[in-house]
C-alpha cells in the first residue's frame, strides 16, 4: 500500500494514532484491535512496582483479560490492589508459596514485573507450573538465562512473551511503515539516546538485581529500535563506557555508555545511554531521500512524528504528531495493546510478535557490545 503525504495526514485526522497504525500496518491489528471473546484469559502479576502498575491498567482495559491473582513480599499492597481488581484474597501469594499457582485454575498466565535478575527464576517456576509468561525486559542479566526461560517455556508448552511495548505503540508503527513505503529512501545512518539521572537508592544500580547499568535498562530501547526501523540484525559493535570515579552511585554499575552498529546494509547507528544524565529518548533517521525523526520515541505518552522528505522530485516537509493518546482513564494505550496482544495469542494459539527469541538477540547483542566497551557479562 502507498500513501501520499496528505493522504497520511488525512488518515491521522480521521483515525488517530492507534487507528492509523492499524490502517497502515493490517498485520498488527490483532495487537491493536483485540477483538472481544467469550473468555478471558486470567493472569497472575508477580512483582507490584511501577511498572506493574500500569500494567494490571491495561489487563483491566483489555476485553479478553482479567487480573485473577497476585504475587508479592508485601501483603498490604498485595490486598490494596486486590480490592481494586476484584481478586479474591485466596489468591494472593508469597513469593514462597507462589508454586500453589499450580493449582488456581482461574490462572492462565503470569506477567513478571520483577528486577532483572529475577526474571529466569520466575519466568522458569512459572513454566513448570503450566503457566504463559509475559516478561519484562531486559529477558534476563545472562544470554545463558535467556536461552534457561526459551527451554523451559518450549519444554512446557506455554508462551513466552517479551515486553517490548514499543512493538505495539502506534507512532513507533508509523515511523516504521513511512521507512518502509520508501519515503526517505534508503536508509543511511540512525542516531538515537535515552537515559536519566538515577537516584542512589534504586535497586538499577546494583549488579545484584540490575545486572549492568543503563544499558540493560533503557539503552535497550535505542538497540531494539536500530532493529525494528532497518529490519536488519546487527553485523558488528564498537563501544566505549564512562564512569565518573567521583561519584558513589557507580560503584557497582556503569554511568554511560555509546556504541555503534553496523549493519549488513551498511546502515550505521549511533546510539547512547546514562544513568547520569537526562537524555529525553529519541530517534532520527536519515535516508537517501529525506530523515524522520520521533521524540520522546520510548516514553508511554506524548510521542511525536516529524519528517522531511524529497517526493517525485519535489521536497515536502511535513510535521505529524502522532500521540499516543491516553484512553478515558489516562493510561497509556501501548500497555493495553501489549495486553491485548498476548492474550489473543494466548487464545488463537499464535506466537507474540515479540517472543523469548526477540528477547535472546538483544540479549546477545549487549553481550557483544559490553564485550567491545571491556566490560565483562556472562
């Protein structure tokens, strides 16, 4: 399908963001559009921080799922959000006693919203238990744990699911299709950075439960997007790591780090991260024909689209917003999108777009580029 400019911005118009995505790309309307079914599949969230938050928002905005059980250290959080989604306190368990998930069969599947380096552990018990797994990213802290979570899901025959949520985010969508209609031309070089101050007392900075520093955290997202944006996998790495020796809070962990890819194409990306510094994350891509560029690319709301580019002969500069616009109760849409997707595969048997196999390649890549900065990771 082609689409002129003001085609496009028509169509942004008329359908907003998550309507455009859909229209532009049929074959991700199942993760836009869930379709509503006679079941709902029944998850378990193991793990109650932030990011668990919003995703129990957008299971409960997704038609086919429901919240059914809750797993945590802390009771009173447990029964506070339990009370919120109509779980019953029967189902609310200790990381101890998570096992008797075994037996709830109101559990279909289990979203893991732990530390990095719990994620293998977790995503492994809860295989043995019969139950699918949606997994936050990183997958794990070791390429071998990623490969443990694939066997142990595969031996089970459960799904494993990554969350890359930018996978499901219609501007990111967008982006995609204008690079992949041609409307800049070929690609020929990417640059892309995301990265915050730390605070001293987030658990991040410890290789204990981060694993590595701000790489693993959200340099990931500008690794996976020089994928998703070249459709290629990466041929080699050069990086470089900085610490400052002056402060306490990278004892343990990196504060920066910036690496290059090259790709088969020779596309070539440049990219960087901090856990020092505030860099709002972005992506800009430039090609034989023009660039496009999205701002806060990797955030949960407020992304925006901007490109410039050379039509029959005829330079068009355009600037397109594209939000990702909270629904009526002021969640981000892509966590709903993530939901929904991996439960209709769950109940179409289909495999994620995002599988324990997307997770493994960005896993083995920042193994490759640690390597190349002289940094050590198993």
């Amino acid at each position: 399908m082609s689409i002129s400019r003001r085609e496009f911005n028509r169509n942004i118009t008329r359908l907003g963001a998550l309507g455009l995505a859909a229209e532009l790309l049929p074959s991700l309307t199942s993760p836009l559009l869930a379709q509503p079914s006679s079941r709902k599949i029944g998850y378990a969230v193991i793990g109650l921080g932030r990011i668990a938050d919003l995703h129990m928002q957008g299971i409960h905005l997704s038609p086919n799922a429901k919240i059914t059980a809750l797993v945590s250290g802390h009771r009173d959080k447990a029964e506070k959000y339990a009370a919120q989604y109509g779980v019953p306190t029967s189902s609310i368990y200790s990381y101890e006693n998570m096992d008797a998930l075994r037996n709830n069969p109101a559990v279909d599947a289990v979203y893991i919203c732990l530390p990095n380096s719990m994620h293998a552990e977790y995503t492994i018990r809860a295989a043995k238990l019969g139950k699918h797994v949606f997994c936050e990213k990183p997958m794990a802290t070791t390429v071998a744990d990623a490969q443990a979570m694939i066997d142990a899901c595969k031996a089970a025959n459960v799904k494993l699911m990554i969350g890359y949520r930018c996978h499901y985010e219609s501007t990111n969508l967008a982006a995609i299709k204008l690079i992949r209609e041609g409307a800049i031309g070929q690609i020929q070089s990417i640059q892309s950075a995301f990265g915050f101050s730390c605070g001293a007392d987030e658990w991040r900075l410890t290789k204990a439960l981060g694993g590595h520093g701000p790489l693993f955290d959200v340099g990931i997202y500008c690794l996976n997007a020089t994928r998703y944006l070249t459709g290629e996998e990466p041929a080699s790495f050069s990086a470089y790591a900085y610490s400052n020796p002056n402060d306490p809070r990278f004892r343990d962990v990196e504060e920066n780090l910036v690496w290059i890819t090259k790709f088969p194409s020779g596309v070539v990306a440049s990219c960087s991260t901090s856990y020092g510094s505030n860099m709002d994350g972005y992506y800009r891509v430039y090609g034989s024909k023009g660039w496009l560029q999205v701002d806060t690319a990797f955030s949960y709301e407020g992304l925006s689209l901007k490109a410039f580019y050379n039509r029959d002969g005829v330079t068009e500069s355009e600037r397109t917003v594209v939000l990702n616009q909270p629904n009526t109760e002021k969640i981000p849409q892509q966590f709903v999108n993530e939901a929904n997707h991996f439960t209709q595969c769950i109940l179409e048997n289909k495999t994620p777009t995002a599988p324990g196999e997307e997770g493994l390649k960005d896993m083995t890549y920042m193994r490759e580029i640690y390597r190349s900065a002289g940094i050590t990771m198993a």
